[in-house]
C-alpha cells in the first residue's frame, strides 16, 4: 500500500513520493507534505524553467533558482508565475 500525504500544494490526501527529492530541509518537507502528483506538476512546471530560462543544471546557480521556485511552486498559495517567454503550444495545430 502507498505512503498517503495531506498535500500541501493540492489540499487534499492523496499517494506520496516514494523518495526524498533533495538531501536536505526542502526535501524532507516534500516528502512529508507534497503528493506525488504535486511532484509531478512541479517536474512539468520546471522543465518549462530550465528551456525559457536556458539554464545549464550543472551550475550552482540554476540549482539554487530551481530550488527557490521549487519550494515557491509546492508551498505558497498562490499561482506560479509561467517564464515570461513562455507560450503554450497551440492544441490545434498538426
């Protein structure tokens, strides 16, 4: 049977992460209280970051930021904002 979580992201119980995501604080609180689908918004949410933004993940500075907007993303109340490059694809083109 799964771990269940009170979601901090999506207020309600639901299954929770069979990992620790970070060695550290932050990633003791999500597995503690962020669901494994708050999870996996976050990852779709942070690939957009990593290709508005370009970052190279090697360096300690874009780890820092997507740290940052990790724990703003999963643990505020309010709407993340998308990169301000960013557009959705258009559903209705082939």
């Amino acid at each position: 049977m799964s771990r269940t979580v009170q979601c901090f992201k999506l207020k309600q119980e639901l299954p929770g992460l069979d990992f620790v995501p970070f060695d550290d604080d932050l990633g003791e609180r999500i597995y503690n209280e962020i669901s494994a689908e708050a999870w996996r918004q976050w990852i779709e949410y942070s690939k957009r970051l990593i290709n508005e933004y370009r970052l190279d993940l090697v360096t300690p500075e874009a780890f820092h930021m997507l740290h940052k907007k990790c724990d703003e993303f999963l643990f505020t109340d309010s709407a993340a904002a998308e990169p301000a490059m960013y557009k959705p694809a258009d559903e209705h083109k082939h």
